[in-house]
C-alpha cells in the first residue's frame, strides 16, 4: 500500500515551470529581485488582497526580519500552540516571548487572556492564525491600541483566507506567509511579509540584503534573506491553480466533516464568521473519556496502515528542550491539553476520496 502523509507538495505541469524559466537562460539573472520576484510580488499584491507585500526566502526569515526591522525591544505576547518557527523567530531577535493561553474552539490566541499579560516591558504581540483560523483580530487590534502594541500576524497557514471581505493579511502592522513546499501555497521554499507602513518597507527590502542601500551604503545589519528567480517563477505556475486547490481542499474536508461530525469523542475545528477558509489543515481533537482511545492510539493505528497524521501542535514550543526551565507548558493550560489531543489528518490536492473514506473507516475503527 502507498503511503500517505499529512501533505503532498503541490507542482505545476513539468512543462508550464519549464517554459516558466525558460527566459533565465537568456537573461542570466538568478536572484536579487529579478523579473520572476517582480512578478510574483505584483501577483502576489492583487491575490492577497494587500497593499504591500516583500517577499522572503522563507516564512522563517519573513517573520524574524519583520520583528528586526520594527526594532521591537522587551516582551512579545505569543501563543505556544505553533510551529518552533514562531517562538524562535523572537528569541533570535532578542525579544523574550511571553506566552498566551489559545480557546480551545480555534485554537488561536485566548483574548481575554492577553491584558493580564502586557507589562511594561511589552513592546508587541505576535498571534498564529493556526490551521488557517482566523484570530480575533479587532479585539487583538483594540487591544494593541490600548497599549500602544505592535501586533505581526504569524499567518504561515493562511494563504488565500479572507476575513469580512479582506485579505487577512489587511490585519495587523504586519501579517507573515510561509510559501514552503508543504504549505497550501508553495514557491518550494519562500515565505512575504504584508505591512501597513511603507517605512517598515524600505527597511525589509535592505534588510533582505545585508542592509545593503546601494552600492557604497549600508544601513543595517541585514543578512540574505531574499527570495529567487527560480522559486518565485514555481510562485508563479502555483498561483494560477491556487484557488481550484482551494476548492479540492474543501470537498475533502467535506467529506472528513461528513464522517466524523457526529463522532462521540471527537470534536472538530470550528466554522468561524465571515471567514473564508483556506483548509489548509483538517485537525480533530480526541477526547480519550468519550472517545474509548486516545490520541496517541489512533496516531498508532493510522501509522501501522501507512497513513501519517501529525501532532500538530505537540509539543508545545514552550515545552521544547532549548528551552527547558525558562518556560511552561503548565502555564497555558488549554493550549497544552489541546496538544496531547489534537491529531491533524491528511489533506491536499489529489487526496483520493477513497483514502479519506480509509482514513475515517481507521478512526472510527479504534473508537471503543
Ligand atoms: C511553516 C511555518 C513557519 C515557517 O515557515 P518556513 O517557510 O518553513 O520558514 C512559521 N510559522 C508557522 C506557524 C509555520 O507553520
């Protein structure tokens, strides 16, 4: 039997990313903002919905650079239910992150939760719209205005979801996309930073570049962060089918909800208001007392038939061995029962609606 993972990288037809970089034999210009990264971000622009966009080498860079060009200083309000990406872009940046607790309907960030946290020291908050979902971003907005808080969007899951009308990425002083092979829009690797202000602009686009200005000024200590010709024109080719994607992914969500909604023991990720998903993830929370299995179990059970769900988010960043007796999981309690529950199944595009229906039949199988 195949194996199937949680993802599957998404490429053009051979031929469509052939003629695509065909012209880079003649101009013989590989990187450093060529015609491709010109065109991607222009695309980009109108796709996203946005008013500025740079783009990145990867999600990585684009948030740690983002956090580096604003020259935060202190506490940054963070979630520990995230990738290790986010967390470790602000302590490489020299901020310390301050961990907020999630809600456990659409595992982002607890709002009620974030003012008991801000402190003198408080400089920015840094929120993941996890799976896609869609923060609280007016009340996150309020909030931010309050105190006087720069808020970056970790939006690494939520290429192509809107909210209220907008692009999500209109939310916030700034909102960062991973464009990474297993991500929902793929540049191979590559990730952009959208922003409000066009300051903010003009320091990413150096900063990309050894904070290069021209060729006899260097205004920041900047590193190489920029993306090629090669992954923007794969940006490129992905982004012509991105929302035909869109619509596979939620006819196989679809199904998996039509299976498993009703599940006893088995809860699934909200539908939020006004929100135009992206169905970037399919996580679904076991709850062992109800369920008759545990997590753990049916992770086992999927694995033994070839199948390879993940943990995401387990562990929590604030539990990882780098970080051992600085930070707590204990300390976010629902993001850390979340963690020991939550198993996020298979979805991408050519995902069979025969192995979905495999998939839900080995779930279901474990229930006792
Ligand atoms: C993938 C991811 C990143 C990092 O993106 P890369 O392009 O892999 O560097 C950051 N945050 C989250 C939540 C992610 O899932």
């Amino acid at each position: 039997m195949n194996e199937i993972y949680v993802t599957r990288p998404s490429l053009p037809p051979f031929e469509e990313y052939a003629e695509e970089i065909k012209g880079i034999w003649e101009t013989h210009r590989l990187t450093n903002m060529g015609s491709k990264h010109l065109e991607l971000q222009e695309r980009l622009l109108d796709y996203l919905d946005v008013k500025a966009i740079e783009l990145f080498t990867n999600g990585h860079m684009a948030l740690e650079l983002t956090l580096q060009a604003m020259n935060l200083k202190g506490e940054v309000i963070t979630t520990p239910f995230t990738f290790a990406s986010t967390t470790h872009a602000i302590i490489r940046s020299g901020l310390k992150p301050v961990f907020c607790d999630i809600n456990p309907l659409d595992f982002t960030m607890d709002v009620s939760k974030i003012e008991s946290l801000i402190t003198d020291a408080t400089s920015a908050i840094l929120p993941v719209h996890v799976y896609g979902n869609v923060c609280a971003v007016e009340e996150i907005e309020c909030i931010a205005q309050k105190y006087g808080l720069k808020v970056i969007y970790d939006a690494a899951h939520a290429v192509g979801v809107t909210y209220k009308g907008k692009g999500i990425a209109s939310y916030g002083d700034a909102a960062c996309f991973s464009f990474h092979a297993t991500k929902v829009f793929n540049t191979i690797e590559g990730g952009a930073v959208c922003f409000r202000d066009t300051e903010l602009g003009d320091v990413l686009r150096k900063i990309k570049n050894f904070g290069i200005r021209d060729a006899e000024h260097v205004d920041y200590v900047g590193c190489n962060a920029k993306m090629n010709e090669f992954c923007a024109a794969m940006g490129i080719c992905n982004l012509r089918r991105l929302e035909e994607e869109i619509r596979e992914r939620e006819v196989i969500a679809k199904q998996y909800r039509k299976a498993l909604d009703s599940i006893s023991g088995i809860r699934l990720n909200d539908t939020q208001e006004f929100t135009r998903p992206n169905y970037a993830y399919f996580p679904i929370v076991i709850e062992e007392e109800k369920f008759g299995a545990s997590r753990d179990e049916v992770f086992l059970k999927l694995k033994e038939k070839h199948i390879f769900a993940r943990k995401y988010f387990y562990p929590l960043t604030n539990a990882f061995e780098c970080f051992q007796g600085q930070y707590f999981a204990d300390h976010t309690p629902v993001a850390l029962r979340m963690s020991q529950r939550i198993l996020t199944l298979p979805i991408y595009v050519g995902l069979s609606e025969t192995n979905v229906e495999k998939i839900c039949n080995i779930i279901l199988s474990c229930k006792k």
